[in-house]
C-alpha cells in the first residue's frame, strides 16, 4: 500500500509540474500576442503559436503586406510565430530608421541560426559593434556616386549575357540557366570591384 501511494504522488506530482508548464507556456504566449496592441500598434490578429505567418504562406507575403497596407495604414503590427514584428511603408520613416537613427537600431531581429559559427559572421546577422565597424568600412563602397560609376561596367555585363543566351538559341542549345547566372555574377563581381573585364 505504501508503494502504491509512493507511485501515484510521484506520478501526481509530474502530472501537475507538466500541466503547470503548459499553462504557463499557453499564458505567455497569449501574453506575447497582446505586446503590439499594449505599444499602440494595430494589425492583423494573430493565431495561436503561428501568428500571421499562416495567412503569409496561404496568400503570399506581397499580397499580405499589400492587404494589411490598404487596411491598418502605413505602418502596423504583425506577428511571425509568436515574435512580434513592425512593419513600415513609408519611406521618409524608413528613412529616419535605417540611416539618420541608425545608432539606436543596429541590431536585427534575433535568428537561433545567428548563434551558430559560420553563419554568425556573415553580413546579415552580425550585431553591435562588430556590425557598425563593418558597415563603416563598406558604407564609402556604396555611395550614390561609386554606384553610378559601376551602371556601365554591369550594363556591359548585361550584354554580354544576352549576346551569350541568342548565340545558344541560334545553336539550338540549351541554356544552362545556374551556369550562365554564375558567369554573369563572377563578371560583375571582376568588373565592378577589381575593374576587370571578361
């Protein structure tokens, strides 16, 4: 009798800690849910544990986007999962955000693949300093007017492209489309940061 018992509280008792989990899971994430409304945000209501992003796959981003444009105005709330996001149409506040304010949003949204090795050194997921000291090194490569220095190289790497795919369809052969889009980015890649031409 007295191991019956022992059994029946330890099974209780992992019966009430899991259940006590999961409500709390179920709490927060509802909790999660109500973070853009409490900031002031309207948006589309979010399902539970996927947020927008069924309605995203189902109709396609650039129609949802659209949709809720037309909807909650230039700027609202959506959630990706249960990750509350903004989303912003205008481009003077663009603007604002991305280059006059950039000191206080230097950081993206966080991604579990950011954590591990090689992916966390590439471009789109470094952080903080790191971040800053590299967009500060390739910021002067990107100005308006090195830009516009590099329209002809990449014009003439358009042509060179367009002369390759008539001379394979005058042939009668087929075009090997990951072939001929890997020539025309290792030609403007010469061209445009080493000033080679192919």
């Amino acid at each position: 009798m007295y191991i019956g018992s022992a059994v029946f509280s330890v099974t209780g008792c992992l019966l009430f800690t899991i259940s006590a989990l999961v409500v709390y899971w179920i709490l927060n994430a509802k909790r999660k849910f109500r973070t853009l409304a409490n900031l002031g945000f309207k948006g589309p209501e979010p399902k539970f544990l996927i947020g927008n992003m069924g309605e995203m796959t189902k109709k396609g981003f650039h129609e949802c986007f659209n949709e809720w444009k037309e909807h909650y105005g230039q700027v609202y709330g959506i959630y990706r999962a249960n990750d509350p996001s903004i989303v912003m149409h205008d481009p003077e506040m663009l603007q604002e955000i991305m280059v006059k304010q950039f000191a206080t949003f230097v950081n993206r949204q966080h991604n579990l693949i950011a954590d591990m090795y090689p992916w966390r050194t590439m471009l789109q997921f470094l952080q903080d300093d790191h971040w800053r000291h590299v967009r500060n090194t390739l910021s002067p490569s990107f100005s308006s007017g090195r830009l516009k220095g590099m329209l002809p190289v990449i014009q003439r790497c358009c042509k060179n492209m367009i002369t390759s795919i008539k001379r394979s369809i005058e042939k009668g052969e087929d075009v090997d489309a990951k072939v001929l889009c890997n020539a025309f980015s290792m030609d403007v890649t010469a061209g445009t940061g080493f000033g080679l031409e192919g």
